[in-house]
C-alpha cells in the first residue's frame, strides 16, 4: 500500500484495477454467499463468474506475461514509462501555455442603471 503522503501525481491505476476486478467478483458470487444447504454453492458460484468474467471479456495479464510478451513494464502504481512521459509533457505544456484574457472596452451596464 502506498504511503498517505507520497505526493505522486499519477493515479494508482493498479489499485483502481484490483478494485473494479475485486467488486465484480464479489457482486458476481454475493447471492451464492448465502448458503441455503440445498445446492452446492460452488457449482452456481463458478458458472456465474465464468459468464461475467467471458460476456465481459475480462483479462488479467501479469507482469511475467508481459515480460514474456516482451510489452514494457509497469511501476508500482500501473503505469508504463511511456504513459508517464506522456502525461508529464501534457502538465509541462499546460504549465507553459500562456494565458489570455479579455478585458472589456466599457464595463456592463445594470438593468437598475440609468441609461
């Protein structure tokens, strides 16, 4: 777990992952949790991740398969040294970008204002 106060900018995108794969699971198998002892929970259990994990078209890939796959690695939070590059010079050019402003020639009238 990341520390509370390390100030990355990036979003834990391994985190935000593992919480979407982890909630789809349990509300997946949540109405089989409660164990009625007439059928065996785990045969429904299994069918019904099998159709969310295929209809979905879920797909876990590790870091050994992408380095077996020859795709680059990820750091600690999800992200790829590419990606990282990426946002960081989007940041530097909205830092960059000048600012404009309009300023009005006369200043608005009011409608309680006399013309």
């Amino acid at each position: 777990m990341r520390d509370f106060y390390n100030r990355d900018m990036r979003v834990d995108l391994r985190k935000a992952r593992a919480d979407q794969f982890t909630a789809e699971v349990l509300r997946a198998i949540e109405p089989f949790l409660r164990d009625d002892g007439e059928e065996p929970v785990q045969k429904y259990a299994a069918r019904a991740l099998f159709n969310l994990f295929y209809n979905g078209g879920f797909e876990a890939i590790t870091d050994q398969m992408r380095v077996e796959a020859g795709l680059p690695l990820r750091d600690d939070l999800g992200w790829t040294a590419k990606e990282v590059q990426i946002m960081e010079d989007r940041r530097l050019e909205a830092l960059t970008r000048p600012l404009t402003m309009t300023i009005p020639k006369d200043p608005p009238t009011s409608p309680t204002s006399p013309a």
